[in-house]
C-alpha cells in the first residue's frame, strides 16, 4: 500500500519540475551536456566555499575564526605599517588593532588562541629602523661570476 500511494502522489516540487520540463524550460541551458567542473578532483565538502572566496576574490583569512585573523594580523603589521608616513600613523594603527584584540580578549570566542595586545613600541622602532635603513646595492655580475664552481668531475679530469 505505501508504495502504491508513494508513486501516485507528486510534491509540490516534483510537480513544478515536471512542468517546467514539459514546458521546455530546462532546454538550451548553458553547459548543457558538458561535464561538472572538478568532479573528477578528490571529494572535498567546502568546495562551495572556496568557490565562493575565490569568486568574490575574498581573502581566505575571512573564513578563519577571530582570534587567528587578529593573530595574523599581528604577525603582519611590521609589513603593513612599513609604508605608513609618521610615527602617529603608525602608532594609530597599532592601537586600532590592539582595541579588536582587547574587545575579544574580554568576551572571547571561538577557539582559545593565545593573544596579547601589540606592543607599540617595539613596532614604532621596527618601523624607524626599516626607513633609515639604506637600501642594499644589487649584488654585480662580476661577484656572482668569481663564485661559480666547476663541478668534482671536471676538475678530477683535470688532474689526470
């Protein structure tokens, strides 16, 4: 009996499927008959995500959890404030991120990271000393040539 009654009755999806399939709507469709793209890759469950980040040319550090984006921004702000014009400036933006890392450190969430405010001082001094210091010379031809080597073999067919 169920299964008389299961193939008689239609959901309210299948029929509007049914329809627009006798309607036609489904035909002429782009990439009609063309296979699925990485459907042959390995199985991965958030292949929707990383489409979606790489389709809105979002940053992956977006899908991390708090504390890892603040821990990396930390990590990367001697490079991110190298190109910052005064002290100020730069002071400025190590305290806008030491205020993000203070409002999770008093209501954490997500997974426990260890995570210290940045220390101001330390990154105004990295800063002072990458603008005073001289950029280097390109290293000369001349120098890379007097450094090349011949390989053992050939110099053991040179002594014999």
């Amino acid at each position: 009996m169920t299964d008389a009654y299961s193939a008689r009755y239609e959901s309210v999806v299948d029929r509007q499927i049914r329809m627009a399939q006798e309607r036609g709507d489904f035909d002429n469709l782009p990439g009609k008959g063309k296979p699925l793209a990485a459907l042959d890759g390995p199985d991965d469950e958030h292949w929707w995500i990383r489409q979606f980040v790489q389709r809105e040319g979002l940053s992956p550090d977006a899908l991390l959890p708090t504390p890892l984006q603040l821990r990396k921004e930390a990590e990367r702000l001697p490079e991110m404030v190298r190109d910052l014009p005064t002290e100020q400036a730069v002071r400025a933006a190590v305290s806008e991120l030491n205020k993000r890392i203070v409002e999770w450190l008093r209501a954490p969430s997500g997974p426990a990271v260890p995570l210290r405010p940045v220390d101001a001082a330390s990154i105004v001094k990295q800063w002072a000393a990458a603008r005073s210091a001289p950029a280097r010379p390109p290293a000369t031809r001349a120098v890379a040539e007097t450094q090349v080597r011949t390989s053992w073999w050939k110099r053991l067919l040179r002594r014999s």
